[in-house]
C-alpha cells in the first residue's frame, strides 16, 4: 500500500478563508487529529455504514469502492474494507491521506486500501471503475466545481452502481453549528472549512444528479437521538459530542442522499 501524488493538484481556499485551509490544519494536527476531531465523527459512522448497508443489500464484500475526499482518517471507509470491500481512496490534500493510510496500516486493513492524491474534477480511472462512489462531507466544499465532480462521479461508476453522499443543508441551523460553534467556540474547524453559499438544500442536489445523468432515489436525515436544544447543549460540553445519531426525515442540518447510475 502507497500513495500515489499528483504534484499537478492545486489547493484553492474557499473565497471565506483565512488562509490556512485543509493543508495547513492536518500538518498543524497531525495525528492528534483522531483526538481532535469533532466527537460527531465517531457517533455519525455507525449510521452512515447503516445507509449504505441498506442501499446495497448488505452485499459489501468484493465491491470496488471509490472514497471521494477522505477528511482525516476515514472511518467509513475503513468500516468498509472490514467488510471486504476493495476501497481506493481519492483526495486533494497529500497530509489527509497519509493519516487515513497510518491509520489503516495500524488497523490491519492496508490490503484493502489504494491512496492516490488527485483532483475531484478529472479522476484518475477509467470509466466504469467502481460499483460504489461514497462522498462523505465533500459536496459541501465543491461550490463552483459541483458539476465536474457529478460528471466525473457518474463516468467512474459502473452501470447500475451506486452514488452515496452526505451533505449540509443551507439552514439557519447549520450555520450557526458549522460556522459559529464547530469554528469559535469549539475551534474543531479551522476558519474557512466551510461557506455557507456552499451547503446544499436537498432540491439542489437532486436537480445537479439529474444534470449529471444520475438518478435520486432517497434523502435520510442524520438526525441527533436528543431533541436539537439538548443535542447542542451535548456538543458544547462533550467538544462535538451531540450525543448518539439516528437515520429520520428531518433534512435540516445533516443528511444522505442515494443516487444510481442507469
């Protein structure tokens, strides 16, 4: 297991940043990532893997999977490759997926794993490469490449293969918990993470699929077990922690999307 670089990949900064960005902040933490990450990361993975699991039958084992921008260390991906699947792992930023890598040797899952650095916009893979395309935190950073990267995800994945994705919705309520408390007051996200002109409402990733050529089939909400008020009350005093997840129809904050390729 290596990474392959890609020395042609630019980093471009949200037009929000401050200047330091993704790079910066992972060669800032390091490993101390893992710690430091937002407690929601560890609570959310179980549902996000219940998803998948459910769109898929259950029938992971063997599949070609593509993990489009790894983030830290990917727990869903390596959720995956428990279960047999075959993941490559893609992403913009070089220290990103040297810890995902670290912490996959470290797992014992380094036969399951391929890491190559690349561009959202024009994947390294031939067409048809994979039966599932997972994206995971991503879409809401794409901003005006949002078109490329839903061409690209629909040329890389097999016929009938499958597209999940999580996204931030636009809503008052994302906002002042990725943009204010996750930034200021927990300081988890470094200033720029995320713009909010970004997030995308469910109606607006249905139609951009349907631009791409691939087909909406669901939303689910990553809702909070705890009703809102007490689930940030959790996360201002367990540093991220909204206290247990669960998959529903509130759409407002957090949710997933299912999309097929026909």
């Amino acid at each position: 297991m290596s990474i392959t670089p890609d020395t042609s990949v630019k980093i471009e900064q949200n037009p929000t940043s401050s200047g330091r960005g993704y790079e910066t902040w992972y060669d800032r933490l390091g490993e101390a990532w893992i710690t430091a990450a937002p407690q929601a990361i560890l609570e959310d993975t179980p549902m996000r893997l219940q998803f998948i699991e459910q769109k898929l039958k259950g029938k992971i084992d063997g599949l070609k999977v593509l993990d489009l921008g790894i983030g830290g260390v990917g727990m869903v991906a390596e959720a995956l490759a428990v279960k047999g699947a075959q993941v490559t792992v893609v992403d913009r930023h070089l220290r990103s997926l040297e810890l995902a890598e670290n912490h996959a040797k470290q797992a014992g899952l380094a036969q399951n794993f391929q890491f190559q650095q690349a561009d959202f916009s024009q994947l390294p893979f031939p067409a048809g490469s994979f039966d599932l395309v997972y994206a995971g935190g991503v879409l809401e950073h794409t901003g005006p490449n949002l078109e490329k990267w839903l061409a690209e995800v629909k040329r890389v994945v097999k016929s009938g293969g499958t597209f999940i994705y999580s996204l931030i919705n636009r809503s008052g309520a994302a906002k002042l918990l990725f943009l204010q408390i996750n930034v200021k007051i927990l300081k988890v996200d470094p200033p720029g993470h995320h713009n909010f002109e970004w997030f995308l409402p469910p109606e607006e990733i249905q139609a951009a699929l349907g631009r791409a050529g691939l087909t909406h089939r669901q939303f689910m909400g990553l809702m909070p077990i705890k009703a809102k008020p007490l689930a940030i009350l959790n996360i201002l005093t367990h540093k991220g922690s909204p206290g247990g997840f669960k998959l529903g129809p509130d759409l407002s904050v957090n949710y997933l999307g299912y999309a097929t390729k026909a």
